[in-house]
C-alpha cells in the first residue's frame, strides 16, 4: 500500500511530530516570557507578604524571607532567559525543559522556605496567614499550569507536602499540635474557599491559555504571512527594476500579442516610447507591415498554440533602419490553463551577425589562401621535378660515358647540384605539411643501429671529403629492435649530423646512441665545429635562420633542416636539446619515444638502397606514359641495354588508345598530361575488359593526399620525380618478381 504524504513530500506521522514540537516550543517559549514578564508583580506581592511578617516576626527575618523569594525568583528567571531558552533556539528542546524544570522546583523552595521563617519563628503562627501563603503560592502555580505542566504541578506538589512536612517538623522538635490544629469553622471555609480559587484558577488558566494560544498563532501566521507578502513584493521590486534596466528589450503582450509594457531598452533598440507602444501589435510595429519580413511568421504561429519561439528574426526601428534581434518568446499560463500575457526577451544581434559574417569571409579567405599556398607548392614541386629529372637522370647517363677526370667532375657536379635542389624543395614541402597539421608518422619495426650506421655511410662521403672523422658509439644495453617512423627519424638524424659535418672545419663529428629510462630512444651529435652563441641558439630553429647571416654566404643551406627536425621530433612527441659554445663545437641530443619489441619479433633489415647495377627478366612489356619528352627520352634510355619491350605514350588518351589495343604488363604512368591526366586514365583503364596490367604513378606532387588519389583511381604503386636510373630499375625487378605493392 503506497505511504501517503502531506504536501510538502513528509508522511503525515513526521507532519504531526514536527507540529508537536512546534507547539511545545511555543508553550515553552510562552512560560519563559510570562514568568520575565510577571516577576514585578511577584516582587510586590512578596514584599507585601514580608511585611505583613514584620509585624509577627521582626525586621530582620522578614527581610531574609524577602531575600530567599527575591533570589530564588531571579535564579528563576535569570536561567529560563539565559540557560533554557538558547537551548532551546538550538533544537536541544528536551533538555530546555528539563532545566525549566529545575528552576522552577528551585523558586517553589524558596517559597516555602521563607514561609517557615514565619512558621518556626512565632510561638504561636496564626495557622490562616500560613495557609494563605501557600495558597498564594498554589495560585501561582496553577497560573503557569497551562504553558508548563511539570513545573506547575511540581510546585502544587511541593506546596502540598510543605505543611505535611512542617506540621511533622513541629510534632517532632516542639512536642505539640496545637500550632496547627484546625479548630475554627473559619479555617476550614478558608481551606474550602483557596482550593475552590485554585481549581477555578486552574481552569480559567487553561481556557485563557487556549485562547492565547489561538491568538498567538494566529498573530504568528499573520507575522509569517506579512513577512512571505513583503519578501515578495521585494522581490517584485527587484525584478521589475532588473527587467526595467535590462540591456536586453523586455515586452509584455497580451494572449493576442497587443504591447502591454516594455522596459527602456525597447525604447533604446526600436526608437519607440511606451506610450507609442502601447496596444500596438508587435509584429505590426516591429515590421511596420514589410511584406518581405513578414513572411517569416514562425514567431505568430508559435503564439497562436501558445508555444515558445527562440531564433533571429529582422525587424525594422522607427526610423527605418534594419536590424536584426535574437527573439526568445514564452508563454505565461494562469490558474485555467490559458495563456495570460505572453513575456518576449529580445537582443539586438546586428553587430554579432556582422562579426560572424566578417569571421566567414575571414575563414574562407584564410582557407583560400591555404589551398593556393598547397596548390603552388604542389605546381611548384611538379614544374621543378619534372626538369630536375632530365638533368638527374642526363648527369647519371653522361657518367656512364667514357669521360676524362675534368668531363666527371663536371658531370659528378650536376648529379651534386641537382641533389642539392631536390633537398631544398624537400625540405619546403617537408615544412608546409607541418605547419598544416599533415605530416603523418608510419611508425615500423626497425634495428636502431643499423638504421644510424645507414645513414652514417650515406654521409661518410661528405666527411671524407672535409677530412673529418665520423664516428658511432652504440652502448651494449641498446635495444635490438625498436617500433617507430625509421622513415622520420633517418631525416632528423641526417639534417642534424649532415649540419655538424658542414659546419666543422677540421676535427670530428660523433654520434652516440642511448636509450633512457622512460622508454626513448635517444641519439647525441657532438662536433668540433664553429658553435653557437647562447643568444642564437634558439633563432636557430626557426624557418630559413642560421645563427649569422655570413653562415648561409659561407656554408650554404636553406635555413629548414633544424626547424624541420625539430617539428618532426615534437610530431613524434620527442625534444631537441641544444648545448653549445661559440668556437667549442656544438652537441645536438634527440630522444624520441619509441616501443621496445623483443627478439621474437626482430626482422632482418632491409638492405639500403645502393647504386648497383640491376637485372631484369626478358620479356616484360612496358608502356611510359610521358607527356615530357626529355623524360621520355631519359626513361627509355634507361632501359635501351635492358630485355624488355618498352613503348611510349605522350597523354591519357593515347595511353588509352595503346592499352586496350596492346595488353602490357607494366604502365609508368605520369600524372600531370594535357588531354587526359594520369588518374583519369587509370580509372578508364581499369574499366576496359583487358588483362589490367599493374599500374605505377610517375608524379612530382609530394603530398601524401595526392599520392592517395593515385592508389585510389586504382594505380598500384608510385615513383616521385625525380626518377633516378637504380630506382626506375629496381621497381621493374620488384614488379617482375612479384614485389611490387599492391593498391
């Protein structure tokens, strides 16, 4: 059976606790205030009784007994105002009581105790004067009845046994009754008449306080309600200041949408007075009836169901201009269920909207210039690869010839030059991919130490030639096979270690391999060369900067390998550390992180590519799809001594042509052409009901999406430009051999 509750979410058990304890804290808290409150009539009355005493007793102990009622009434109520209250403001209401109780026991001792100052001390106490006190006493008490029950009744108790105790008293000490036999009828009336007054006492005392405690209640919910009214007519006051000085438009329309109020903002956006507002439409005012802006009437249709809008709807102020406002609009239903007046917050968004547009226009502009930018790099890296192929590939055919040591040399001084070029223009694309965010890490298994003795070789020539001594130092603790991009990090260490060959003079260049405790692999480059100033050797990093302009006139280079090293390191989530001074050489520390793969997953290293002879099988058929003709020249000199057919193709279109005539084993196939381009024609290739033949992408675009647009218009593998002879050669005797990657 589901527990039922009261309004406010408590079972009505815990209601009628809670209100039980309301009601003996108001009783309490009514005692407390009516004992503080009487105490000048107690006093009196005391003072009136001890004088009364005087006469049968003397000065001096009736002014003890004053004293003992005056004390023992203060300590009264001195403890309920001081004691028992706080306790009771702090919820600890039975202990409040307790203590009440204690006081008020203590004040009917002192009562009693001062009237057997009269009892005991007069030879003969006039039995009346003592009942009356006690009587007084029991008056007292009865009165207090009603608002603390347990005080009252103590007190009645004590007043009670008091005479029992004192005719005991007397009985035992004075060996008499005589003091207090009763022996006059108008002793017993007397008895008669005080125990009438006190039960008439004590119910009128209980009737009066029942209708003190109605009245008390009912003045408190008055308070209480009178407070909640003032809290929210504060409240009221607030709010409509808030909505009045808002810088937000506030308007008040009635359930047909007619202006009731609006606070001065309205006034400030729209031009318009509340007076000139006022029972207007809000849609006919704020349009003033354009036809264009009022098709938009999402915001009317929202009213008429008695719904909410919110979105940005152009208006137009009084004096004609347009603007535009974030509307929200909402519904205010009364105690039927009907909307009552509609509440519409507006915000002017004109200058936000234009921001936003000018932001747009700025966006589109930057995205613009990003794709000019990649566009000319990508036409850039084209038009100087396709050439450079011709003088590459020319170079290495020329040094093939019978030359003399002067013919090599200047042959030897293209094939130099032109590699020199490549690196630049390398190095300019390696940076617009990581100022793009494109650079990507293809991390593989690899053996640390043979990929640094590789790349030591390929720059032992440079040394050589300077008359440096390059060296490798390999710890015994190096991890046998690590997973990383070999690919990435072999072009760090060669930028760094090709920089310390170029700057050191005489000396030598050292390359220390380590591996640290957090798992990185690390690599030092330590030379003897010209060093760096402390000033410098942060520029150094940044794009096209050397540490003095004479370095670039006396070394050469462009500026890019440090600043591209250390993007590459930080892409891999690695750090460059520099430690230098001028004239003392310079060492270079990388570590990057990398995984530690056991000996159960070593491979055998790739051998590096050398430039040795290769020699392919008899019998391929080649097609080179080449609008270049220099190029076209050089790749089919490559292959003049080789066992293959090869034939030509100078566009899309005649590669077409030529593939669906003549099946052929092997396509070069050259992206950029007039007519058709290269992957235009590899998708129409694959269409066509022939042996497909294994299609590889001649391309000078460098970036790895357009590399990706190749495989996906179905081409197998790709060749950047420019081509060299060992390469051209090698992917044919992969492809013969069945190594050629796949889409």
């Amino acid at each position: 059976m589901k527990k039922e509750t009261s309004s406010d979410g408590a079972p009505p058990s815990i209601q009628a606790a809670m209100a039980a304890t309301r009601r003996e804290k108001e009783q309490l808290d009514f005692y407390i205030n009516d004992r503080a409150k009487r105490i000048k009539v107690r006093l009196v009355l005391y003072l009136l009784g001890c004088s009364l005493a005087y006469l049968a007793i003397g000065f001096w102990l009736s002014l003890c007994a004053f004293a003992v009622l005056l004390l023992s009434d203060l300590f009264d109520v001195y403890n309920l105002l001081r004691v028992v209250r706080p306790l009771m403001v702090a919820g600890k209401l039975r202990m409040a009581r307790r203590r009440a109780f204690v006081s008020g026991l203590m004040q009917g001792l002192g009562f009693g105790l001062a009237t057997c100052f009269y009892f005991f001390t007069v030879p003969n106490p006039d039995i009346i004067f003592v009942i009356g006190c006690f009587g007084l006493g029991a008056v007292n008490a009865v009165i207090v009845l009603p608002q603390n029950k347990e005080v009252a009744l103590a007190r009645l108790g004590l007043y009670g046994v008091a005479p029992i105790c004192m005719v005991l008293i007397q009985k035992t000490f004075f060996g008499g009754w005589e003091p207090v036999i009763i022996n006059s009828p108008a002793v017993v009336m007397l008895l008669a008449c005080m125990i009438y007054m006190i039960l008439t006492f004590a119910k009128a005392g209980m009737e009066n306080h029942s209708v003190n405690g109605a009245l008390f209640r009912s003045r408190e919910d008055l308070k209480q309600a009178y407070e909640h009214m003032a809290r929210q007519q504060a409240e009221m006051r607030r709010l409509s200041q808030v909505a009045l000085k808002a810088n937000d438009t506030v308007i008040i329309t009635d359930p047909q949408r007619r202006i009731v109020w609006v606070n001065e903002a309205f006034t400030r956006h729209s031009g318009y007075t509340p007076e000139e507002a006022h029972g207007r439409y809000v849609a006919e005012l704020m349009t003033q009836n354009d036809p264009e802006i009022m098709k938009n009437d999402s915001i009317d249709r929202a009213a008429a169901t008695g719904g909410r809008f919110r979105g940005e709807v152009q208006s137009i102020r009084k004096d004609g201009s347009h603007y535009w406002l974030d509307v929200n609009l909402f519904p205010i239903f009364g105690d039927d269920g009907e909307v009552e007046f509609f509440v519409t917050i507006e915000r002017d968004v004109t200058e936000a909207r234009k921001v936003a547009k000018d932001m747009a226009e700025a966006r589109a502009q930057a995205e613009a210039g990003a794709r000019a930018k990649a566009e000319f790099l990508a036409n850039m890296s084209h038009e100087i690869r396709t050439p450079l192929t011709g003088v590459m590939g020319m170079a290495e055919l020329l040094a093939e010839t019978d030359l003399d040591d002067e013919q090599r040399r200047y042959a030897d001084t293209i094939r130099s030059s032109s590699l020199s070029l490549m690196a630049i223009i390398n190095d300019i694309l390696d940076l617009s991919k990581l100022d793009a965010g494109r650079m990507e890490l293809h991390p593989v298994p690899f053996a640390p130490e043979a990929c640094f003795r590789e790349t030591l070789d390929l720059l032992e020539p440079m040394a050589r030639a300077k008359g440096l001594s390059l060296r490798l130092t390999v710890p015994d603790e190096l991890p046998g096979m690590v997973k990383a991009d070999d690919g990435r990090l072999r072009q760090v260490a060669t930028n760094i270690i090709g920089n310390a060959i170029k700057f050191t003079e005489k000396g030598s260049v050292v390359v220390t391999l380590s591996a640290d405790a957090q798992g990185r692999l690390c690599f030092a480059v330590r030379d003897t060369g010209i060093g760096i100033s402390k000033d410098k050797q942060e520029q150094i990093f940044d794009h096209f900067t050397q540490a003095e302009a004479s370095t670039t006139r006396r070394f050469g280079g462009s500026g890019l390998g440090l600043s591209i090293s250390r993007h590459i390191v930080a892409a891999m989530g690695g750090e460059i550390q520099l430690t230098s001074e001028l004239g003392k050489g310079a060492t270079f520390c990388v570590c990057v992180p990398v995984d530690v793969l056991s000996d159960a997953t070593e491979e055998t290293p790739k051998p590096a590519t050398s430039p040795i002879s290769v020699d392919l099988v008899a019998g391929s058929s080649i097609l080179i799809v080449e609008d270049n003709q220099t190029n076209r020249f050089l790749l089919g000199r490559y292959l003049k001594d080789q066992p293959v057919v090869v034939d030509f193709a100078v566009d899309g279109v005649d590669a077409l042509e030529k593939t669906a005539a003549g099946p052929y084993d092997l396509v070069f196939m050259d992206v950029s052409m007039p007519r058709m381009g290269g992957i235009e024609a590899t998708r129409q290739i694959r269409e066509l009901p022939i042996p497909q033949p294994t299609i590889v992408a001649l391309t000078a675009h460098a970036f790895d999406d357009e590399r990706q647009a190749c495989l996906d218009a179905g081409m197998d593998d790709f060749l950047t430009k420019p081509i060299r002879k060992v390469d051209f050669l090698r992917r044919i005797a992969e492809f013969q051999n069945g190594e050629a990657a796949a889409a």
